[in-house]
C-alpha cells in the first residue's frame, strides 16, 4: 500500500498478541468483546497524543503550587459506527469516563457493499470537539468514509478515525478522500475477497461482538 501522511498502523507486540486471539475462531464472545475494548484502550492512548484539547489548571502538591495540564471531561466525543463500533466504546471510556456518544447507524448492502445509513444521533455542540470515530473493520471503506463525511457536513473539523483491522483498499479509500482526518489502524491486512470480507481478518465484527451468527 502507498504510503499516507494522515495513517498510522500500529506495530506493537502487544497489539499483535491481542489479535492473534481475536482472530481465532475458538475465541469466545466475551473474549472477542473483552480483547475489542483492550486493544481499543491501547490505540486511544497512542491517538490522544496530539491534538487533544487541553486547559491549564494549578494543583498544590505538599510542597508547592504549579501548573500543570489536563484534558477537559467533555473534550472528546466518541461516535460509534453501529453496529460493532459499540464494541470500542467501553475501551476509550476507561480513560475518558465523561466523553459523551454519537451514534452513526449503517449496515453495508450485502450484493453492492454501500453504506447504507439508517440512524444518526450526535450530541449538541460535537462541532466543536475533538471527535473519535471509531469501527473495529476497515474494508471498503464506504461505512467510514460516509461517516466521516456525515460528521463534516455538521461542522465537525476535528475527526480522527479508529479500526482495529484495516484492509489495504479501505485505508487508502479513507487516506484519500479524508487528507485531513488522521486514521489510526492496529493492522493491516493482506486484501478483501468477493463478498467484501478482509483477509485474514476475523470474519463478521458485528456477529462475533453480539453473538448474532
Ligand atoms: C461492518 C463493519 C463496518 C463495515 C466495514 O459493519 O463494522 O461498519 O462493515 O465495511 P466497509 O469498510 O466495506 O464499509 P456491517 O455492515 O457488517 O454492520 P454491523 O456492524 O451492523 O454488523
Ligand atoms: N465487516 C466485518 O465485520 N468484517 C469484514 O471482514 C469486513 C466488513
């Protein structure tokens, strides 16, 4: 794949052991879900390093008052593409406890592989925030790329976005129509086959987060 400004694929040994087992077929759902929520908890820490708004505030330690930065409760806002992005949301609020959910509702069509979108709900003033989209599969890139524009056209300006597994066309398809969005994979994968499914992979989010198949 061509090399993008706005893409990081993460390489971490850590990372990699943790879909080692997400991948497996015997993995269980409340493993599949506890590993999703892991990995999402590790990627966020990584994704947060720059750009995240901050405020100064003083704090008095037993020796002396200084000044010191934090990230303000309602600085990030998290939206989910339904259904497996819910997966990553628990993973994010493990360190922003307060960040507030967007819900973007969209299904691919099985025969063409477009997004089809069928609910959309963002908290007030989301505009205005540092907004985390997140998805654990990146295969087309319709579903993220819709998305992304969606949140645009409501004057969102700061967006990043977050997959677990990344498909080389999907991440070039987002890198290319969203410059400005920085897009945060754990890995890269080999290709998609016929029906749209990335390879290796892990077979259908949704469905193995939900227990649907
Ligand atoms: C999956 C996944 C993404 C989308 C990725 O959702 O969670 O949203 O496919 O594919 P794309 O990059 O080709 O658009 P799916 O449509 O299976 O819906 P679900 O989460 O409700 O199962
Ligand atoms: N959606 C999934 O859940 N898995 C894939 O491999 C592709 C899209």
């Amino acid at each position: 794949m061509k090399q993008y400004d706005n893409v990081v694929i993460f390489d971490h040994p850590l990372i990699r052991h943790k879909i080692a087992i997400l991948r497996d077929e015997r993995t269980s759902m409340k493993e599949f879900r506890e590993l999703v929520e892991e990995i999402t908890t590790l990627m966020t820490y990584e994704c947060l390093k720059d750009g995240v708004p901050t405020t100064e505030i003083e704090v008095k330690t037993p020796l002396e008052v200084c000044k010191q930065r934090i990230v303000a409760d309602n600085a990030v806002v998290i939206v989910p593409i339904l259904r497996a992005g819910l997966g990553m949301v628990n993973g994010i609020h493990v360190l922003f406890p307060l960040a507030r959910v967007g819900h973007i509702g969209m299904y691919r069509d099985e025969e063409t592989l477009e997004p089809q979108s069928y609910y959309c709900k963002l908290p007030e003033g989301i505009e205005e925030k540092f907004v985390l989209v997140v998805d654990p599969m990146l295969a087309t890139g319709g579903s993220a790329c819709d998305a992304i524009q969606l949140l645009k056209e409501r004057g969102c300006k700061e967006i990043r976005f977050m997959a677990i597994i990344g498909a080389p066309e999907g991440v070039s398809r987002v890198a290319e129509e969203h410059p400005d969005v920085k897009i945060y994979v754990s890995t890269l994968d080999r290709c998609l086959n016929e029906n749209g499914y990335i390879l290796p992979g892990l077979g259908d989010a949704g469905d193995r987060l939900f227990g649907t198949k």
